[in-house]
C-alpha cells in the first residue's frame, strides 16, 4: 500500500479543528487531528507546506519509521506547531493500518485492559450557589468525577467561568482579539478552600473533585494551596506552576499529599522526564494531538507506568472527535489509565465528525469499527469555514499580564 495523498481540512462548527486526511492507493483513508488552539493555521501550513508533500509514495504501514522521519528528519524537532503536525500524521496512519487489519485501533495497542471509560466533566459557576447547580448538572448526565472552578470575589472575569454580564466563555473564543480577563492570586487563594468546603458538604466525601489552576501560582503558592486543599480530598489539582519550570514541583511535592496532574501543553516525554523519574506527579495529561500521536504518548504511559504515574488525557472541546478517538483507543489498551477529561462537543461538531465512541451512564468507549471509527463529512466541514479566535490573555488587577 502506498500514500497518494495527504489533504489538510479546516473547519468551524462552532470552534475551529484542523484535520489531515491521508489517502492510500487501495481506497483506504486516514484521518488525524491537528488542532491547536488559537494558532490553527500555523498548523495547518506546516502540514501542507512542509510534511504532506514528503508522504505522498510511503507505505503507511510503517508508522514509526514515518514518525521518526518527520521528528529527527526536521531537524527543529518539539515545540506545538511540530508535534500537532507529526502527530495528524501519526494517528493518520494507525487509522489506516487498524482499517486494514479490519480492527478497531485498541486491538493493535494489546487489547482492551477495561471495559469503559470512566470520564471527568467540567462543573462552574460565578460564585458557589450556581458552581453547585452546574456539578449537579454534571452529575445529571453522569459523569463520576467533576472538576470545578469558580468567579473569585472581586474579579470580573476568570477563565472558564461565564463573566458578570452573562458573556459566555464561548463567545471569547470567537473574538478577533483576545478576551482579556483579570486575575488575583491572593484573592483566589482565599476563596478557594471555601468552594471546595461547599461542594463537598453539598456532595459528600465520595465524589472525585477535580481542580484546574492553570499555571498561575508560584512555587509556594501552589504548595500552601495543595495543603489548604487536602482536607476535601481533591483527586488532583492540574497545573498548579508554570509549565516551563519542571523543578517547582520538588517544592510543592514536599508540602502537600494533594495529587498533582500536568502535561497538557506538553509536547515530548523530556518535558515530563524529571517529574516521573523523581514521581513528583501523579498524572499525566498530555493529548494525543499535541504529543505527537499515539505512538509516543503510548511510550509516555509505559515509561510513566513503571513509576505509577497515570494517564489522563487532555479532553477539552478544542480536541476534535478525531483527537479524542485517538484518545480513547489508548485509554483502553494502557494499563495505567487514571480518568479521561470529556467536554463534548457542539451536535454541528458531532455532524461533521460521525463517529462510532460513545458517552454514556460518564464514561465512554471508542466503539468497534475498524480504525479510529472517526469519519469527515467534507461538504459540511467545508460550510463551516475557518473563522479566526483566540483564547482570552488574563492580566493582574495593576495591568501586568500573568500566566495562563
Ligand atoms: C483546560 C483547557 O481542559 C483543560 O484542562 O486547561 O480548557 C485548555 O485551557 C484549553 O484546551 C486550551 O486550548
Ligand atoms: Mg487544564
């Protein structure tokens, strides 16, 4: 089998998604995902400019001499840009073999080790009374586990909270700017605790609570959070420093029993070296889209295993259906899978991408059709087109931009 063809599709029902389509000379196609987000296009060029005329003539079964060849063979290995693009390739091609061997995906990565996955949904609120009606919300559609994030009193507007004027996060995602929000640290320090100790005295001891800090924090603000936190059990606070500095961790994991989660804008398993070797995570969160592909997010996991450090998948809307197949095959077939992170998405989404995984009773399951079991309808991906977005910046109340 040879590849004929590679074509990059980008599309806007209702966020943008960059998909690469591979096709073979025996009728076969691949699909990856390539979406990064706010900087879709980028992307997008590196793939039709400088990687889809390379594969035209490869034989698509050989997947890691093909990944190896876009990694080392740049030369400017790591970074988004380049592994969204290498990893669109990657998961493109497992499609293709698993469609050939007329498998779905799991089957070729050892076979199922459980039978769903279970899932994390996304609950928050201005303040604590409507962070608890959206947590109950959550649990409504069934999902097991919750991460909650609330306004901070005295902000006007916190990243994946709707804003005092009933602006919708949607909405900032659309803007031709980005959306800017403001931050406190000292005032969400605060508050914090108090939202924890609501959700579980409205929920009990035994729900999974989940917690995103989003890199704001310094060192030992993120330690004192994590021991303020440790009386309401959280099943992991995400992101708790800046993504560049791995050694901060040394200085949270001293201080708190709180388990730690990171990775999502990770690119390669040197990011994540340090902190499972040392086991200063508990979790590990990168995404098949931004890691690269399957084939080294799945080495990620084994070399994770051997320190008990989990895999948690990044699943925001900003994954597209492609993505988070991807995802769920690899959830499945790795042993040491922790939670999976599932937003859904928008029904337009669910039509441009038909797919065989499902989401039901909070967990899900990639489905039996052979390959990733992801399909693009082309026409209706072509009625949505790019529209341009950004994600918010956030900035301290004297104007000095922080960290997301
Ligand atoms: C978040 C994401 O899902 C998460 O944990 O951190 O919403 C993240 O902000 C977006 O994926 C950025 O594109
Ligand atoms: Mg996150």
């Amino acid at each position: 089998m040879r590849i004929t063809d590679a074509q990059v599709v980008v599309t806007s029902p209702g966020r943008n998604f960059v998909t690469l389509k591979v096709t073979t000379d025996e009728g076969l196609t691949g699909l990856g995902d390539a979406t990064l987000n706010g900087r879709e296009l980028a992307v997008a060029s590196y793939l039709s400019d400088h990687v889809a005329p390379l594969l035209a003539g490869l034989d698509p079964h050989r997947i890691e001499d093909t990944w190896q060849y876009l990694y080392r063979g740049a030369y400017w290995r790591r970074g988004p840009v380049t592994m969204a693009a290498v990893a669109a390739v990657d998961v493109a091609l497992w499609d293709i073999k698993a469609q050939a061997a007329g498998l779905p995906l799991y089957q070729l990565l050892g076979g199922a080790c459980r039978d769903r996955i279970a899932t994390y949904g996304h609950a928050n609120g201005r303040d604590i009374p409507e962070l608890l009606d959206s947590v109950r919300a959550r649990l409504a559609e069934g999902y097991p586990a919750v991460r909650v994030q609330t306004g901070v009193p005295g902000l006007r507007a916190v990243y994946g909270v709707h804003t005092t004027d009933g602006e919708g996060v949607a909405v900032a995602h659309q803007r031709a700017r980005p959306l800017v929000e403001d931050w406190d640290t000292e005032a969400y320090l605060r508050h914090l605790p108090a939202v924890f100790e609501a959700v579980r005295a409205e929920f009990g001891p035994g729900l999974p609570l989940l917690h995103d800090a989003h890199h704001r924090l310094t060192p030992v603000q993120a330690a004192r959070l994590g021991k303020d936190l440790e009386p309401y059990r959280p099943f992991w606070l995400e992101d708790c420093t800046p993504a560049e500095n791995q050694e901060a961790l040394r200085l949270v994991r001293r201080h708190t029993t709180t388990p730690l989660a990171v990775g999502e804008v990770f690119n390669t398993v040197h990011d994540y070296r340090g902190l499972v070797t040392e086991q200063l995570i508990d979790y590990a969160r990168s995404a098949v889209t931004h890691f690269g592909g399957v084939t080294p997010l799945r080495k990620l996991f084994d070399f994770a295993a051997q320190y008990q450090v989990k895999a948690a998948i990044h699943g925001p809307e900003d994954i597209s259906p492609v993505g988070m197949a991807a995802a769920l095959h690899l959830d499945l077939a790795v042993h040491n899978f922790g939670i999976q992170e599932y937003s859904g998405h928008t029904p337009l989404t669910h039509e441009v991408f038909p797919h065989a995984y499902t989401f039901s009773d909070g967990h899900l399951h990639p489905g039996e059709t052979p390959g990733l079991g992801v399909r693009l309808d082309e026409e209706l991906a072509a009625a949505h087109p790019y529209e341009p977005a950004y994600l918010p910046v956030n900035r301290l109340q004297d104007g000095t931009l922080h960290d997301w």
